[in-house]
C-alpha cells in the first residue's frame, strides 16, 4: 500500500476518533448541564420555602403590612418555580413538586386565614387561633422545605453521575487516541525512518565518491521507487562522471576565475565610488566662489568618504622657496598642532624634497619613514606613513599642493593615486576660476568706482562753474558792504565799542564769504601752492565760532523748546597752527552746524583744544574738537559722510558741508577724525601738525601807501558799487568819475581826453553788457596806451590762476575789493610824481 494511502486513511481514522469522543463528551455536557439546571431550582425553591416560612411567622407575631408585601412577593415567585415541569423528570421528582404544590395551597390557604383573624380585634380567641395557624404554617413550610431539601440532594447526585460518566468517556477514549497514535508511530519507524536512514547513508557515500553503493531494497511504496531511483542515479553517474582529480582540477579553475572576476567587481565599484565621489566634489566645488570654501570642501570630502587620516592644502608662488599652510581638515587639526603645520605655516620647498612637486609632478611615497627630507619625517613622527602630493597645476604653473597621508604604509592604491591627481586638476581649475572672478569683480567694482567717480567729478565740475557764474552777482552785492565798513572801521574815530565791535564781527564774516565764493571752484580744482598759510590762533578762533553760531545753537532751538548747552574746554597756552583762518572758521561753522542737527531734542555742544606733542614718526599737532551728544552714526554713515553730495538730512541737505571740511583738510595738510556711534553722539576731529619750529610773532602789517590825488574814472553797471567805490576814493583825496557800463566809459574818456584833461587812472568792471572790462581796457590803452587799468571782477584770482592777464589791463583786484588793497593797488599803477603823465598819449 502506498504511505499517501495509509497517511490518509490514519486521518480518517482520527477523524472518526474524535468525532465519536466529541459526541460523547456534547452528550455527557448535555446531562450535566441539566442536572446542574434541576440543582439550582432545588435550592431556589428550597429558599422560597425557607423565607415564605420565616415571613409567616414574623406576620404572625408582628402583622405588619411590609411583611405581608414581602410574603405576597415570595409566595408569587415560588408558585413560578413551582409551576414549571421542564426543570424535573422523573416519578420521584414528579411527586415530590406534587406534593410541594399541595403544601403550597394549604399555606396559601392558612395564611389567609391568618391574615383574616388578625383583621379582627384582639382578644384571647383571636389570639389562639392565629398562634395556632401559624404552628400548622411553619408545619406545612417544613414539611415544604424537606421536599425541597430532597429534590436539591437528588439533583447534587445527578451531577456527580453525570461527572463521573464523562470522565470514565474521556479516560476510555484518550486510551484508544493513545493506542492510535502509538500504532501510527510504529507503522512510520517500520515504514518511514529505516528507509531514510538508509537513503541518508547511500547519499553520503554516493557523494564521497563510492559509486559502487547500492540501497538494495525495492518496495510498492514512494520509498521503495526512491531506491529504484537512486541506484538508476548511482549507476547512471558510474557511466558519465569523470575522474575526481579532473574534477579537483576543474573546481580549482573555476574558484580562481570567481576571484579574478570578484576582484575586478571590486576594482570597478572602487572606481566608480571614487569617480561618484570626484563628481559629488565638483558640484560642490562648482557652486562656491571662495577659494578657502573651495579647499575646505574638498580636504572634508577626503576626510570623510575616501578617506585618509591626515589632509591639508598648500599654497605655492612661483620662484619662492616654501610653501604655506592654506586650509587643514577638522580631523587633521591634532596632527597639524603636532606637526606644526598649522595654518599660515612655511614648508621649505628644497630641504623635504618637493621639489618635483611644484615641478607638477604627483608624488606618491608608499613609506614615509624610507625618505630622509624632515618633512616626511616629520609625518613619520606622527605615525603617519603613506604619503601622496597632488600639485594643483592650472596653464603648466603650480600654485599649490594637496597633501594626503594615512597610518598604514603602502594603503594608497593606483587608482587612488590617479583620483587625486584628477581631483587636483579639478580644484585647481575651480580655484582659478574662483581667482579670475573675483579678479572680475575686482575689475567690476574699480570700473563702477571709476564711473562713480567720473560723474562726481562732472558734477564737482558743473557745480564749480555755476558758482563761478554767480560769483559776480554775489561779490557784486557785498562789494559795497565790504567798502563801507573798512571806511566806517577807519575813518570813524567816534564809533562806540559795540559799534566798532559789530562793524569788525560784519567785516571778518564779509572776508569769510569771500573766501568761501572764491573756494567754490575747489570742488574741482587743487590748491594752488601760492595760497599764503597764516598763524592762526586756534582758541579765539573756536569763540569766534561759538559767537558766530550763537543763533543756530542757542536761539533758534529755544524757539521750539529745545535747550542744548556750550561747554567749552580749550587749552590755555595753545601754540599757533598754520593755516587760512576764514576756511578753518568755516569748516568749523560747518561742524557746529551739522551738531546742532544731530541733536533734535537738545542735548550738549563741545567745543575743545589741545596739543598733542609729538610721538615717534608723528610730528606735533593741534587738535581742534567739535562734539554733540546726540544721534550718532552708523558704519556706514560714518565711512561716507565726507563724500560729496552723500547727506542724511534728506532734502534739507546738500551733502556738501563734510565735503568743504574735508577739501579744507586736505589743503592743510591735516587730517579729519571721526569717532561715533548709534545713539552715543559724534566727535568730529581736525588735528593740524605743527612746524618743527615755531617762529616769532608775525610783524604787524604796514599801513597801506598812499597815493597823491587823482583823477579816476571809474566804469561799472552795478550803482551801488559805483557809489561805494566813489565814497571810498573820495575820502581818499581823490577826484572820481562815474560811468555806467562799458560803452559810457569809453566815451566819457575820450570826451575827457579831448577836452585836455584825461584821467590818470582807469577801475573798470569785468562782466557788463554789450562792452566788458576787456573792450574799455583795450580802448582806453589805444587813445592813452600810458594811462593804467584796474580790473575788478568777482573772478579775479581765477583770471591771475587759469587765464593770462590781459594785455590792456595793469592789476586786477577781487570783489570785494578791500580798501588797503584797493590803496595799494592804486601806488603800483601811478607812483607819486608820475600823476601828470598818466593819462597823456
């Protein structure tokens, strides 16, 4: 029989084994079940029973209403138990209920009596009769509880039959289970085991070469086909294998070839890990304009994923002897402490041998302890033995080296060799790159400067031609001023102290716009070296600033509620400074104003001196301060406010003040310092050097020469200049004629010159209409080529700087002209004794 067949037909056997204990052990469960049912409706009633019997009495001794409800209660619910036939079976059962049921009626019946005679008053018959129904109840109830307390043991030995029967199912049919599964055991060892031992066997030699073996057992069953089978193998083998060292020698073959292809597998991962990673370094590379981000991501990427123990990177400069340190991986900074290779360190190029490295050439040295140079024994003393030098070589010039190095000698493949040298080309590539971008930004920003530049020097040159347009205008309405207070200041002995006063602070602001209208065109324009520096006196010049604002700080403020205090701090015995005293003021009128504006809620005004000797290579200065508490500057407020046109002060400013201060600055050879910050106020610096010596006293200045009394016509469009000028000359002594414009004076000399008495001298104005100051000069020198011209002109030190005199004109004098100059130019033109030749042909 086949072992499929017998296996099938022990699981049908089973299955019938244990449908049959199934059925038994459902049908034991069933009677117990019930027999468990029949127990518990005999303790229930046998409950009823017990608490009806208990109520009886109590309603008996007490007849209360509660107990005759609970009475009433359990009488309903024991005439339920009681009337139920499915719970009990048999005749003795049946006649147990049967007589629970009459003893049930008969205390139904007598408790109504009971109930009835205690409704009747009490006397002694009533009491009697009562105490007897309650003796025949609690006689019926216990006559009802042994009934119950029968039918509750019947039950209770019900149960334990019933157990008893199923346990005796169980046992029996575990018995024939076990003798089951015991035969089955024995039929699989007979039938199962000792044929696969024994095929087990036949397997081993077979496969140990014995093909002689034969399993010698041919059965109905799969075994036996299996033995069939596998002596057909063995004989089949016997006839087709070759001989074992053929074999031997065939196995050997084919494990080498595995190697040799597993190596090569591994060579070409190595590979293309090295080149995912040379690619993963170029992006990274690509995306950064840093040269020192660009080696740090690079000596990271070797650190990390090829990965060698120490890696650094340095720069190299054609023709010199050593190389520096430029960037050193994190995990390298310990060994670069101990090797003193930190960054910015030296390496000598021809004491350690790398000489062939900056020739271009990679060199790779498998032991660093075989090489004599210091430097690779200097690797060696840390414990450091394999070395690789790529040099990063960009248009055949090396620039710089990738040092590479690990703990084990020899650990530096080929391929690994050739990685590094391609990854030097590629960082090289990238940090030239990098090199001409920011040599391009470079180039950029010097062009963007030079454009910034170009148009503010078009806009300095346009602005300074502006002001030379109206410079005319502007010396023409203070001419008359200038005039007449020099003539008040020296012809006037009896002015008052405050008057003379005032006519000298009118006189110096007169000299200090001037100056100013005369330095419009140093927006554009250096100093001429002939400017004459004077001593300047550096305390009475910071008073007479602090007079001269007096307005701007103190009373315009007061008017909106505003108080900002003068503090001044000079120091006493000061030596004089070297300079233009009308700029220096104004650069200080400049400083005070710009205070006054940083301080919008009031706040403290400095004004200070002092001398600071000189230190080393510095020469002696004076430091003239001007300070404010008020909002400060940022850092980049505070590196462009001397720009010109640069303003924070929005359309209220020009961005033209600093630019003064700082052109006056650069005049004098002096130097502008700034100390600021937000919300801490400013101090604004001018520190002036000294002389190595300092000379005497300047002598006073001589009075101006005189000259004798003359006859001069003087031609000017302006009215108020020609009167200043007459008033002036006149009380000079002087005989003065007016002409008004060019075209006038010409005539008027030379009805003059016809009628026999000419003029000795000739002040004639530049800019007119129609006929200028260069065609009355002209004129006036062909009829009289001997009579002499003053030019005066608001643009007469441009003329004596940029222009060629003219030729038909003697002296040129500035507007406004000032009375001293004006003397001395008239002595120059006309000595005393030559008066009467002047005006003669």
């Amino acid at each position: 029989m086949k072992i499929a067949t017998r296996l099938k037909l022990g699981s049908l056997l089973c299955a019938v084994v244990v449908a049959l204990v199934g059925a038994i052990l459902l049908s034991t469960t069933t009677q117990v079940r019930r027999e468990l049912n029949k127990n518990q409706s005999a303790d229930e009633i046998l409950n009823a029973v017990t608490a009806l019997r208990y109520l009886s009495l109590e309603y008996g001794l007490r007849s209360e209403q509660r107990v005759f409800a609970q009475w009433r209660l359990r009488s309903a619910s024991l005439a339920v138990l009681l009337a139920s036939d499915s719970t009990f079976s048999g005749a003795d059962d049946a006649a147990r209920i049967a007589s629970l049921r009459d003893s049930f009626a008969s205390v139904g019946r007598l408790f109504s009596l009971l109930v009835a005679t205690r409704a009747q008053p009490a006397d002694e018959v009533r009491d009697e009769l009562a105490s007897r129904l309650t003796g025949q109840i609690s006689g019926k109830t216990q006559t009802m509880i042994a009934d119950a307390m029968h039918l509750s043991e019947r039950s209770r030995q019900g149960v334990l039959a019933s157990q008893q029967r199923e346990i005796g199912a169980v046992a029996a049919f575990g018995a024939i289970v076990l003798a089951t599964i015991v035969a089955g055991s024995l039929l699989t060892l007979r039938s199962l085991v000792r044929p696969l031992e024994r095929l087990h066997e036949g397997t081993r030699k077979v496969g140990a070469g014995d093909l002689d073996f034969k399993l010698g057992w041919h059965g109905r069953d799969e075994l036996g086909e299996l033995a069939s089978a596998f002596d057909s193998m063995t004989d089949a083998l016997k006839q087709s294998t070759v001989s074992r060292l053929d074999l031997s020698a065939a196995n050997q073959a084919l494990q080498a070839e595995i190697a040799e292809r597993e190596l090569a597998e591994r060579k070409v991962r190595s590979q293309l890990a090295r080149l995912s990673l040379l690619q993963q370094i170029t992006r990274s590379v690509g995306e950064r304009q840093d040269m020192r981000s660009i080696f740090q991501v690079v000596i990271r990427s070797l650190e990390e994923q090829l990965p060698v123990d120490f890696c650094c990177i340095c720069l190299y400069r054609k023709g010199s002897a050593a190389l520096e340190v430029s960037c050193v991986g994190l995990r390298s900074a310990a060994l670069a402490e101990e090797f003193a290779m930190r960054e910015h360190a030296r390496i000598e190029v021809g004491q350690n041998g790398l000489s062939r490295c900056v020739a271009g050439e990679l060199v790779y040295e498998p032991d660093v302890v075989d090489v004599p140079f210091p430097f690779p024994q200097r690797l060696a003393g840390g414990g450091l033995r394999a070395l690789v030098m790529a040099p990063l070589l960009v248009e055949s010039t090396v620039f710089g080296v990738l040092v590479t190095a690990r703990l084990a000698p020899s650990s530096f493949s080929s391929g690994e060799c050739e990685f590094l040298r391609q990854l030097s080309e590629h960082v090289a590539l990238a940090a030239n790159q990098t090199e001409l971008y920011g040599a391009l930004q470079r180039a950029y920003e010097d062009l963007r400067q030079s454009q910034k530049t170009a148009v503010q020097q078009e806009r300095l040159r346009a602005l300074g031609q502006m002001a030379s347009g109206i410079a005319h205008d502007i010396n023409n309405a203070i001419s008359p001023v200038a005039l007449y207070t020099e003539s008040l200041l020296e012809t006037e002995p009896g002015l008052s102290g405050k008057a003379r006063a005032c006519l000298e602070v009118i006189k110096r602001a007169i000299d200090d716009v001037a100056a100013t209208v005369a330095r419009m065109r140093e927006f554009y324009r250096q100093r001429e070296p002939q400017v004459h520096l004077a001593r300047v006196d550096a305390n009475r010049l910071m008073q007479e600033v602090a007079d001269l604002t007096r307005a701007r700080w103190s009373d315009m403020p007061q008017q909106r509620g505003i108080v900002i205090a003068l503090r001044c701090n000079f120091e006493a015995r000061l030596p004089p400074l070297q300079g233009i005293e009308s700029e220096i003021r104004e650069a200080l009128t400049n400083l005070v104003f710009n205070a006054v504006d940083a301080m919008p809620e009031g706040g403290t005004l400095t004004l200070g001196t002092r001398s600071m000797p000189a230190s080393g290579a510095v020469a002696a200065e004076v430091w003239l301060e001007v300070g404010d508490s008020g909002v400060g500057m940022d850092e980049d407020t505070r590196r462009r406010c001397l720009e010109p046109f640069f303003t924070t002060k929005g359309e209220r400013g020009t961005g033209l003040g600093l630019a003064m201060v700082y052109g006056m600055v650069e005049r004098h050879g002096a130097r502008i310092d700034i100390e600021s910050a937000r919300a801490r106020g400013t101090t604004m610096r001018l520190a002036f050097p000294l002389p190595a010596e300092v000379a005497g006293a300047a002598p006073p200045q001589a009075p101006a020469r005189r000259s004798a009394p003359l006859r001069i016509l003087t031609v000017d469009d302006d009215p108020l200049v020609q009167k200043a000028l007459r008033t002036v000359l006149e009380s000079d002594g002087h005989q003065v004629s007016a002409a008004d414009g060019g075209q006038a004076g010409i005539e008027q000399f030379r009805a003059a010159l016809h009628g026999g008495v000419p003029y000795a001298l000739v002040i004639t104005d530049l800019g007119m209409p129609h006929v200028d100051g260069r065609r009355v000069a002209a004129a006036v020198k062909t009829m009289a080529p001997l009579t002499p011209v003053i030019l005066l002109t608001g643009w007469g030190q441009r003329i004596a700087t940029e222009d060629d005199l003219p030729a038909d004109v003697n002296l040129v004098l500035s507007k406004p002209p000032k009375l001293h100059e004006l003397r001395e130019a008239l002595a120059a033109c006309v000595p005393d004794g030559d008066t009467d030749h002047a005006g003669t042909s």
